[in-house]
C-alpha cells in the first residue's frame, strides 16, 4: 500500500466518521451529548478536509469513497456499545496516524496529522467517559 493509498484510506474513514456522527445525534440525551456529537463529528470534517489537502500536496488522487464503518456502528444494540465501537475505530486511526507520522512528509502534511491525532486521542477521552457513564 503506496503513503497515497494509506491517506486516502483514512479520508474514507473519517468520512464514515462524519456520517456515523450524523446518524448517532438523533440518539443524544441532551445538550450536552449532543453538544459532544456535534463536536467530534466536526473534528472528522476537519481531518477530511486536511486529508484532501495533504493528498493534493503529495500529489495524490483523492478517493470518493466512503468506509461502511457507521453501518456497524448502527448495528451495535445500545448507546455505549456505539460508543465503544466508535471508539475503537479512532484508536484505529490513531494507529495509521501514528504510521504516517513516522514516515517523510512535507512539514505542512505532519503538522495536520499531528493535530489531527491529538483531536482524535481528545474525542476517544470523551467519548469514553460518555459511554462509561451510560452503563
């Protein structure tokens, strides 16, 4: 798998992100859990946005997939079961992110992956003390 295929395996995940986001919001009991959702699913906007950006400037060409990844967020039988998964797939990325970062990239492109790793090492935090304190 080409540095390129690994960026844009991510974009098709955090793009799965934004929808898993999308589609657990109807489900917060809450201000602030809907306050929690919004935030993270815009922190996986954010990273969709930088990975186009960073493939454009290694010269890649963009995926227009998607992962099917809240499809099995859906299909968890509870709240936290959703969380725990979700959770389970931004330690995935933290993982890639973790790979791409040891790697030779233009400072603009490690710059983003650094920020975008520590947002998602936040919203794992945060979302783990919600799934917690639903059972």
């Amino acid at each position: 798998m080409t540095q390129i295929d690994r960026f844009n395996e991510l974009l098709e995940a955090e793009r799965a992100g934004v929808d898993t986001l999308s589609r657990l919001f109807p489900e917060a009991r809450g201000p602030e859990m809907q306050k929690l959702f919004e935030a993270v699913r815009d922190d996986e906007a954010w990273s969709c946005a930088g990975l186009v950006r960073s493939i454009k400037t290694l010269g890649g060409e963009i995926s227009e997939k998607k992962g099917d990844f809240a499809d099995k967020v859906m299909h968890e039988p509870t709240l936290a079961a959703r969380l725990t998964l979700l959770n389970r797939g931004q330690g995935w990325v933290v993982k890639r992110l973790d790979g791409l970062l040891a790697e030779s990239l233009p400072p603009t492109v490690g710059t983003f992956l650094q920020e975008m790793k520590s947002r998602h090492l936040a919203n794992i935090e945060a979302c783990e003390r919600l799934a917690e304190s639903l059972g």
